[in-house]
C-alpha cells in the first residue's frame, strides 16, 4: 500500500503581508507535522511526503527536494542598509526540469521601504508605514542574474508574492528595476514608458514568473486593498491606498500600452498588426486575477511581461507531484480546516483535481471539517476527518488502518 501524504495542519496565511504584523485572528494551536502523521501511519503504509506552500519561508522549503542550491546574497533595505536575503536554484539535469537554471524567490523576507505617509483624516491623523516594494526589485535584479545560464543565456525566476510586506502596486520593483530613484512621500502619478522599458531590459530576456497565493485583482471590491480590513487596517486609509493603486495602475497601464505599440513595429506599418491589442494591453494588467497579490506586486510581473500562475500549481508541477501520483494507491492530505478555502485555493483542492486523473481516492485529515458532505463529494473527497479537540495521533493511526490494505 502506497500513501501520498501533502498538505499542512497550519492555518492559511492571507495574500499579502502589509503592514507588518498587523492580523485580527489570534495564533491557532499548533497541530500535528507531515512529518508526524507520517510516523504514525508509517506502521500501516509506505508513506511518501510531497511538501507545498504557497508563499513564505515554507515556499522556499517545499521546493528544496528539487532546488537544493541556496545562494545567499544582500539588498538594500530601509535607510540604506543591507538586508540579507537567500535564494534556491534549481539547475538542468535529467529530471526533466528542462536545459534552464530556475531561481526561487520568497518576498517575505525583505521589508517594504519608503516614507511612512501621514493621513489627515476625520477620527485624527494616522500614519501609514512605508510601503514600497523597491527591495523586491533588487530582490529580481539579483535572481535574474543567478538564473542565467554559463553562456549568459537567461534563466526562470518564481517570485512568490503572496509573502510581500509591500502595498504599491510593485512600483517600487519597477522603478528599481530600471535604475530609477525611489520616490519620496506618497505615490507618483507619472510612469514613464522608459521606466517598463528599462525594467524588462534589467531582466534580459527572464521568464518570470509570479506564483500568487489568491487571484485578487489588483483592484475593486475584491481587490488587494479591499482586503486590508482583515489586518486591522482603517476604512479610510483602506480607500487612500485603492485610489494610490488605482493612479499606478492607470499610469502603467499607459507605460505598458506606449511600450507595446513601439515594440510591434514601425508606426506606419500598418499591416498585419492588431490594433485593438496594441492599445489595450496594459489596460487590463490591473484586472487579471492574481494581479493584486502581495499588495500588487504581481501587477508589476505582468507590466514586465511575466506570467501570474497559482503557487500551489507551481510548486506542484516543478516537484513532479502528477509522476507521483500515478505511483500512490490513495492521497492523504492534511490541512487546518476543510472549508472554503482549502476547497477553493488550497492544497485539497489543486491535490484532489490531480488525483482525479488517477482515479486515486483522496482523503483528508484536519483539526475541524465545515464542508458537507456535498461540497466533499463535489471536490472529489472520499473521506474527511477532523480531530477536533482529541487526540490527533489516535485519529491518523484509526484512519490508516481503515484506507491501508493487510
């Protein structure tokens, strides 16, 4: 009997990690480790263990089997200092993973930079902390060189951003990026062309790639400032911060629109070329789900030509999770609480629509179960169960030996 186990007993982390600290949900208790759960079913099964994570330094650990090469590096950081930061590369070899280097980045380990910004509002004055992404620029700069390959041929680089301390729209990336000074007080209102220009040549031909942790929009009622309130953020700053976005977005969308049109060619060339797309290109950057994870930093991935993919996806695909599906007999995973987010974005659900494709029975383990048992069905489920206030380790070992043969 073959057991694929995944997942994690840890609560999810929200999209964005702006401002620093703030959260109105207490510390959940700790639950038991892959790790853990493996020892106890151990006795009944061979157990194999995929780790995945979407943002954090999680991220950067679940993808290790298969980029075990840390380089450590620095960038500036607040006031100029340095700011230490790693990274992992995963190199060509027979696995599959292709004749290019792939750099993995986690952003939550460089602070959001700037002025802090001083709101004159009805209740009183209120600070917002500075919240630049200027140091991720730096953070890609360095990344895109580790990834080129010995000839200078360029390489991957994954930025997860759900981890991001940044809300600016990845402005600050943009303008790092292309060598241009971080600007003092609020937001800019003007992005130069040149500015995009500059940033995506920084990159050398780079496929980037932002793995978010959410499809937010950068913008709207289900944008990434719509979601400051659960992190205790004032309403009204709240609406400040959209109408900062909203001004970046339009002026990189104008950015990304002049830099597309100049790029397809000569002005009066005429033929052949869509119009429609040239001059609408940026435009839609702001509306893309996943553009506003990280505080929008994702937005800034797109502006340079990148792609937004899922983090899980991500980290699944490079760690082969599919190969290791089709060598399991039935898929366990673990999780906090099956509900609507595991159901929707979290680990259950990118595991079970691949476990599909085998045909492989998934069953889950976690601290509390919301879901009926129609949503279970729907997700392709064949069992959960939750330990609640008991004994975890005696519900693993009651559930190995109901799903484990002999």
């Amino acid at each position: 009997m073959r057991v694929l186990l995944t997942g994690s007993a840890v609560p999810p982390v929200p999209d964005g990690a702006w401002p620093a600290g703030e959260t109105s949900s207490p510390p959940a208790p700790a639950g038991p480790t892959l790790d853990d759960v493996a020892g106890w079913w151990a006795s009944h099964a061979t157990v194999e263990t995929v780790a995945l994570a979407a943002s954090g330094p999680a991220f950067l650990d679940a993808v290790a089997p298969v980029a075990p090469e840390v380089l450590a590096g620095v960038v500036p950081g607040p006031g100029g200092g340095d700011v230490p930061v790693a990274v992992r590369r995963r190199t060509p070899g027979g696995d599959g993973a292709g004749t290019r280097r792939t750099v993995y980045l986690d952003t939550s380990q460089v602070p959001a930079t700037g002025a802090v910004e001083v709101l004159e509002l009805v209740a009183g004055r209120v600070a917002v902390p500075a919240r630049s992404s200027t140091a991720v620029g730096h953070l890609l700069a360095l990344a895109a060189d580790a990834a080129r390959g010995p000839g200078g041929a360029p390489g991957r680089v994954v930025l997860a951003t759900g981890g991001s301390t940044s809300h600016d729209g990845g402005l600050g990336a943009l303008l790092a990026l292309a060598g241009a000074p971080e600007r003092a007080g609020g937001l800019p209102t003007a992005v130069p062309a040149d500015v995009v220009r500059a940033a995506r040549a920084a990159l050398g031909g780079t496929d980037l790639v932002a793995a978010v942790a959410a499809d937010v929009p950068l913008l709207g009622l289900h944008g990434a400032s719509a979601a400051l309130d659960a992190r205790s953020v004032d309403p009204a700053v709240a609406q400040h911060l959209e109408r900062a976005l909203g001004a970046v977005a339009h002026d990189v969308a104008s950015a990304v629109d002049r830099v597309t049109a100049d790029d397809s060619g000569p002005r009066g060339a005429l033929a052949g070329r869509d119009l429609l797309a040239a001059s609408t290109a940026g435009r839609r950057l702001a509306g893309l789900p996943g553009s506003g994870s990280g505080g929008g930093l994702a937005h800034a991935v797109v502006a340079l030509g990148g792609r937004l993919v899922p983090a899980l996806r991500v980290v699944a695909d490079d760690l082969g999770l599919d190969a290791r599906l089709a060598g399991a007999d039935v898929v366990v995973v673990l999780a906090d609480e099956l509900g609507a987010h595991e159901l929707g974005d979290g680990t259950v659900h990118e595991v079970a629509s691949r476990a599909a494709q085998h045909a492989l029975p998934v069953v889950v383990v976690a601290r509390a179960v919301v879901a009926g048992r129609r949503e279970q069905a729907a997700a392709g489920l064949s069992g959960a169960y939750a330990w609640g206030d008991g004994d975890a380790r005696a519900l693993v070992e009651r559930v190995a030996r109901t799903w484990s043969r002999g």
